[in-house]
C-alpha cells in the first residue's frame, strides 16, 4: 500500500482532489457494471371497485414480453431505462395502456379497469330471430383452420407455476385424526412449484422442451413436475381426460347455444365479440362461458371456459376452468400469452383446489431446426435445473409470489433438510415401529427410511380350496432402495402356507431386482411348492373361487401341484423396445381334492382337478417335469420420453403394441414332453379418442412348431363360467368362454375388440343422461385347430354406480359356435376402485 501511495503522489502531486479523482475514475466502470440493466416495475391490477384481477396480463405494447398478475393482482415486470408504453388486459375488461418513464430505481404502478363496454347498437333478439352471435361463430369455424395454419413452428420461453390445495377436509379418515396424518399439508399446499423451460414446436406434432429451472416447495432437491401443457383450442376437441367439443369445432353448432353479450373496441381498434356459450345438453362433453372472437379475423382473442364433472366424465373433479389470452406476434400469428388451467376435484371427503399457469415470451417463429432436433425425447429436464437461487427467482419469474406461497416455501423449505436428517428420520421410525395390538392381525413392519429399507412378518392371505382345505400361513418382506442409485430396488419374499386338509406344507421364495430408472433392467426369481392353476391365465380370483367351492360346491379353477425354480430378466432396449429371456424347471403332480367340506350341498363332491368340460384334456394331466425357456420382444412404434435426471417416463403412442413371444420345453423326467409355441400379439387401449368413444382391441396368433404332451403346456384363454368377474382392463378375455375346453396345442387366433361410448349415447337422453353411464359393445372370436370357432357378441352398461365409487357393469353377450347361435348370458363386472375414467396407456 505505500508503494502504491508513493506511485500516485509522483503521478499526481501532493493535491487531495486530484488523488480522489483519480481513484473515482478507477472504479466508475466497476460501479457502472453493478448497476442493474433493468429496473423493476411492480404494481396491482384491479377493477373500478378495487377488487383484484388475478391472472390478468401485462405486457410492453407490441411485444410479447409480459408478465401476469398472481392470484392477488400483484404483478412485477422489468423494463429497461427509457418510455414504455404497458398494456393491461383482463378478460372481459377493457384494456388500458399506460406510458412509463424507468430510471434504474423500482417504481409502482397500479392499474384499474374497465369491464369492457356495448359500443355498437344495443343487441335485441326478438323471438323466432337468430341471435347475431351465430353468424360470428360460423366465420369463426369456417377460418379456424386457416388462422391455426398460418406457421408451421415456433420456439418460446414458458414460466409455469402451479399449486394444489386442501380446501376442506374430514376430521377423522377410517379413524385417524387427518390433521394429524397431512401434518403441515393441511393448512398449506399440498404441492407448489415453479419452472422455466424452452419449447419448440414444429407441425403437425413435433415438440420438444427442456426445463432450464425449478422449484418445489419443500423439497429442495426435487425436480417440478410442471408441463408445458397447452389445451389446443385449433382441433375440433380438447382432451382433459375426456375429449370436450371445441366451441368453434367443424361440428361446434350442434352442441353449443351461443348469445352476444357485448362487441367492443380495443385501444388498438380491433373489435371483440364477447359471446357467452352453453351446452344444449348438460351432460355433453362441452364447456360453458365465454368466448371473445376478432371481428373480421374471426379468431380467438381470449377464453374463461369452464366443465364440471357430467361433461368430464371424470367423477374425481368438480370442476374444471381453462382461461386463455394471445398475442399477435409478426402480424397474422396470434401465439398464447398465457394460460391458467383450475380444478377443484374431491376424494374421500377431501376437497381439493388447485390452478397451473404458464406465461410465455421470446417466440420465434418459423425457425430453422438442424436434421435430428425433434426425436423421440418430447422433455428433458437438466440436472441443474433444481440449482436456481432465490436471487435468479426473484429476477425470471413473471408472476409474483403471494404472501402465501412465499410464506410456504419459507416454511417447507426451513424444514426440508430437517425431515431428510437421520435424526428426524429415525425418530419417527422410531414412532412408527411400535408394536400395536392390531399387528397381530396385519403383520408388523420394520421401517429404516434413511437407510431405505423395510421388512415385515405377517400372516399370508388364505383361503379354501378343494385340495388343500383351509389354509394357514405366513410371509415375511424386505424391500430396499439405493439412496446413491435412483430406480435401483431389491425385494425379497418367502412365502409359507399349512393345509389343514391334506396336511400339506408348501413355500416360495421369489425376489426381483432392478438396476436403475432408465431402461430399468430387471431379475426376477422364484423357488417353491404351491398348488397353482392349471390355465395360468385365468384371472378368476382366487377368493371368489373359495366363495363358490363354499356356497355351490362349483369351481372355475383346476389345480395341479408343482415343485419349481425359475428367473426372468428382462430391459428396455430402445425407446418402445422390451425384451425377456426366461429360464425354469417344473416338477408338476396331478392334484387330488382331500375335502368335500362346504355350508350347502353336503352330499355333493367338489369338481375334480381333470374335469376339463373336455374328455381327451383329461388324459393330458400327469406326473412329469419340464425345462422351460421363453423369449419376447415387445414393440410399439411412436413411443415417446420424458427425461428427468436418473429417470425416464415413457408417455404412450397411438400405435398399437406387437409383441412376439416364444415358448419352449423339454423333459427332464422319461416322459417325452417336448414342445415349441410360437405367437405374436398386437393390442392397443383406446386406439380411437374421440366425443363419440373410445376402441379398444386385441388381436392374438399362435401356432405349436411341436406340439405338447401335457394339458399345462397348452395355450389357454381367458374365459368365464360365472355372473360376476371381476375386469382390471377391457383387454383380459373373453365373457362366456368354458375356462379349459378351448385350450389349444395346435395352431389359434384370437381376436378382442370394444367400444366404449363414454356416455355419448345415455348423454342425449334425459334423465339418464344424469346417471353417468356409458354403452359398452363388443365382439370377441377365437379360432382353434381342434375345436373350431368361438364368437361372443355383447352389449353392456359401464360405469354403473354413483359419483366416485362407478365399479360395476353389466353385459348381454350373445354365444355363437362355428356360426351356430348357442344363447345368451348375463355377465356383470366389478372393477376395482379407480376414480371416473382415468386410464394409464401401455
């Protein structure tokens, strides 16, 4: 330092003014640098009365650099020094622009508006006269695609933020306290977050977004689960879940009633139809509110839609609202501003409330994609997306945090790294392994959750059946997980089970393993004595069974006892590509009913395991042991991706899954048993999506390259010999098929197909329309080279029951045997619980 000191008085003299100079001139470019580039403008949007506007937008005049208002109408955006002019719109007010001078220091600005006025001639539509919003409507329909096709793609900057909330709950849940099960989720949000991504869109269904920044409320190393999910108001409907008809779809008249409510002129001189739409039925698959269209454009200015559960069909939500603003961008191009879609939905006396908006800047349209950026990856999160500070927050958001949501991420996120500690952790393990009185009848379970594991001893689900009495048993559970290794998971199982008829002791212990969540390798292995089904495809339940042996001393299912080991290992080796290699022996014994117990019928025996419904089956049942290795490779075209660091999610096509399989075995006893089966599958779920239902389809093919010796190692199918079944998915079998009779060891074909109207037919007709049901119909065929033809022909009601709890359905299935009519039965449906019609694709 008085080096320096010497060197400067030699440059500058002994004068104080000119040392100080010096030394400023020094750190101006320092000081310059530091200074922000932009200064903050923040205000509050309301009404004439003050009452907030939320969500409403704001934006620099002639760009699509905006903001939008939160929940509360507060809204902050940065402007560069110097005038500019900012436009306030809200739905169905009228915009204001305000010109602002910014310096580099904050400054407010709040903004009241109006609800936008009649400034044309007042609207009287006298009876029997056509309301004038129709004719508006038609141009709007006949331009539609004309205004959607104006660009063939676009890159932009999408901001989502999202929140779920508790809005009223029970006191108590199958007896427990819920306040004190939800914890500190009961009196906040239940999920908040927020995330920057970059989209890019090419037409007519390329994408691609990768999320830059996230942030999830109380989870500091978590990665949001927001989604740059656009409702696309340019397709004749919406799909929610359900596909709801467009209000300005080709075939929109039939559907809606429309009324103009105002016409009006922005501050640019556009005039804006504002025109109130509602259902002619309420039951259909439509919206209600309001939509503003262009007048001469004859284009979408904005839209507060809003469907509740008849028109969802998604018993689990009360109500669901969409709002969206545009912009013009380059002219004719009128790109999404901003969208907030809103929900309430209940479950379980639970309400729950919740609104997702995305704000959108920076397009650029029709750009220059190099060869191979659109692949199959549709989303890719970075890992250092979850790095962001408070400080990038503060300065990227366009929607400002409520006193609430900023109030919460402080609270959770304070006790994030509390409740991820292994003192925490440990405590309240320590507090969940007691052991209580009811552990006697559930098991006990033994939890680690720092370390990742958990173990539990309990007794194994039992029931009756006819070879081994009532049976009693035991099983214990490990299952641990990787901290250091996402997706990695091993779980282990033994199994044992006492007969009390035939004094049998049978075990299993089987395990799996997979490596990771990416292309999630897999094995899996089992070891055992059991008595098992001799279609390993019947899903008849085993309980139900029990329930028929007891009652009726009738019985769907035949039993055999085996002794066998097996391992299956299998991945996914390319996006939409499985493939399985399996590898077991099998030491099979006839089996042999020891009780003719039941509560009715005493004088009657229980069906034996060899009565097939087909007499040369029966002489295939018998003692021998088999080596037996499969192969498969699955494939569905189209399959799409989702990227999280450690992780990967595939999203479904809408191309149908192939599938080809290869079975074999050989004996390992003196008994010959050779044999090689050989088939191929091509299956989809809802291959067709639309207001008027859904198909679904199954096609099967199957020949024996050797045939086999034994009944076990035929092909079986799925059938049915009783009322009630219970249907996981519309693609398990057939309705009325005797169970064992049509085996094939030959050459088959199978075909399955359904429609489901999604009470598009029951919605026309009143009072029905109310209930919620929908028309189910079907055609099932089977062919095989021993039997021939088998043709089922149905027609049902889905969806029986009331608001959430629809698990019932009920079928008249027509029987037909190489052409010939053989009668119809009844057949009713149970599905497990799952709310409204929420399906997960392949």
């Amino acid at each position: 330092m008085a080096h320096f000191t010497i060197r400067l008085k030699k440059k500058l003299g002994n004068s104080p003014a000119r040392i100080v100079g010096y030394l400023f001139s020094l750190c101006l470019p320092i000081l310059l640098s530091s200074l922000p580039a932009s200064a903050q403008l923040r205000g509050k949007v309301t009404d004439m009365k003050g009452y907030a506007l939320p969500f409403a937008t704001i934006h620099i005049k002639g760009t699509t650099q905006g903001v939008s208002a939160n929940v509360e109408g507060h809204f902050q955006l940065e402007l560069e020094p110097g005038k500019h002019e900012i436009v306030f719109q809200f739905i169905g007010y009228a915009s204001k622009t305000i010109e602002v001078t910014m310096g580099v220091a904050p400054q407010i600005l709040d903004a009241s508006l109006e609800e936008a006025g009649i400034e044309l001639a007042a609207i009287e539509v006298l009876s029997g006269i056509e309301d004038p919003a129709y004719p508006i409507i038609r141009q709007a329909i006949k331009r539609r695609d004309e205004h959607c096709d104006r660009i063939q793609g676009y890159q932009c900057r999408a901001y989502i933020k999202g929140g779920v909330r508790i809005v009223s709950m029970p006191d108590t849940l199958f007896g427990s306290d819920v306040r004190e099960m939800i914890g500190d989720d009961s009196t906040g949000f239940l999920y908040l977050s927020e995330s920057e991504a970059d989209i890019a869109i090419q037409k007519p269904d390329k994408r691609k977004e990768v999320m830059i920044a996230s942030k999830v409320s109380g989870n500091s190393n978590g990665f949001s689960f927001n989604r740059f999910g656009i409702l696309d108001f340019c397709k004749n409907t919406v799909d929610i879940g359900r596909p709801l008809v467009n209000p300005i779809a080709d075939n929109a008249l039939t559907y809606y009633k429309y009324r103009l409510l105002q016409t009006y002129y922005d501050e640019e001189g556009l005039e804006i139809h504002k025109i109130e739409v509602k259902p002619r039925r309420s039951e259909d698959p439509v919206f209600s509110g309001t939509v503003y269209i262009i007048g001469e454009q004859f284009r979408y200015h904005s839209l507060d839609l809003l469907a509740v559960a008849g028109n969802t069909k998604i018993d689990v939500i009360d109500t669901f609202g969409v709002q969206q603003a545009f912009l013009p961008v380059e002219g004719d191009f009128w790109p999404l501003f901003q969208q907030t879609l809103r929900f309430q939905a209940g479950l379980l006396g639970f309400k729950f409330g919740g609104n997702f908006t995305a704000v959108t800047s920076n397009y650029t349209i029709n750009p220059i994609f190099p060869p191979g950026f659109f692949n199959k990856e549709i989303m890719k999160v970075d890992r250092q997306a979850n790095e962001k500070d408070a400080v990038y927050w503060d300065d990227s958001r366009p929607i400002p945090l409520t006193v609430e949501e900023a109030g919460d991420y402080t609270r959770k996120d304070s006790l994030s790294e509390k409740r991820q500690s292994q003192s925490y952790l440990d405590s309240l393990d320590g507090e969940n392994n007691r052991f209580k009185f009811g552990n006697l009848l559930t098991g006990y379970t033994l939890r680690r959750t720092f370390d990742k594991w958990s173990g539990h001893i309990g007794p194994a689900t039992a029931w009756f059946n006819a070879v081994q009495g009532w049976t009693l048993g035991a099983e214990m559970r490990y299952e641990k997980a990787w901290r250091d290794k996402p997706g990695r998971t091993l779980a282990l199982k033994s199994r044992y089970l006492y007969g009390f008829s035939d004094e049998g002791h049978r075990y299993s212990l089987s395990g799996r393993w997979q490596g990771n969540a990416i292309d999630r390798p897999f094995i899996k292995w089992q070891i055992g004595d059991e008595v098992r089904d001799l279609n390993p495809s019947n899903r008849f339940p085993t309980s139900y069974d029990a329930y028929l042996l007891l009652l009726d001393k009738s019985s769907v299912n035949r039993y055999y006892q085996s002794r066998f080991a097996n391992i299956q290992a299998g991945k996914e080796v390319g996006i939409g590509w499985h493939a399985t290699l399996e590898l077991g022996v099998d030491d099979r014994r006839p089996a042999v009913n020891t009780t003719d117990f039941s509560f009715r019928d005493l004088d009657r025996m229980h069906p034996a395991n060899d009565d097939l419904g087909n007499p040369e089956l029966s002489d295939r049942i018998g003692a021998h042991s088999q080596l037996i290795w499969a192969y498969s490779l699955s494939w569905q075209p189209g399959m799409r991706f989702i990227s999280y660091p450690d992780q990967r999610f595939l999203i479904g096509s809408n191309y149908p899954r192939m599938e080809l399989k290869y079975r074999g075995g050989t004996s390992v006893s003196n008994n010959p048993s050779d044999f090689h089966l050989l088939r191929f599958q091509l299956a989809k779920k809802q291959q067709i999506r639309s207001i008027y239902g859904s198909w679904s389809y199954l096609v099967e093919a199957g020949h024996f390259l050797k045939s086999p010796a034994y009944f076990i190692d035929y092909y079986h199918f799925t059938g049915n010999a009783v009322l009630a079944t219970t249907e996981q998915s519309r693609l398990e079998g057939f309705r009325a098929l005797p169970v064992y009779a049509w085996s094939s060891g030959t050459s088959f074909l199978m075909a399955l197909q359904e429609w489901d109207d999604n009470s598009y037919v029951f919605d026309k007709i009143p009072l029905v329309r109310r209930l919620g049901f929908s028309l189910i119909a079907g055609y099932n065929h089977l062919w095989t080279a021993e039997k021939g033809h088998w043709s089922e022909a149905s027609i049902g009601i889905g969806r029986i029951g009331y608001k959430l709890i629809r698990p019932l359905s009920v079928h008249t299935v027509f029987l037909f045997e190489d052409g010939r009519y053989q009668g119809a039965v009844i057949r009713l449906g149970i599905k497990a619980f799952v709310p409204g019609q929420i399906s997960i694709e392949e």
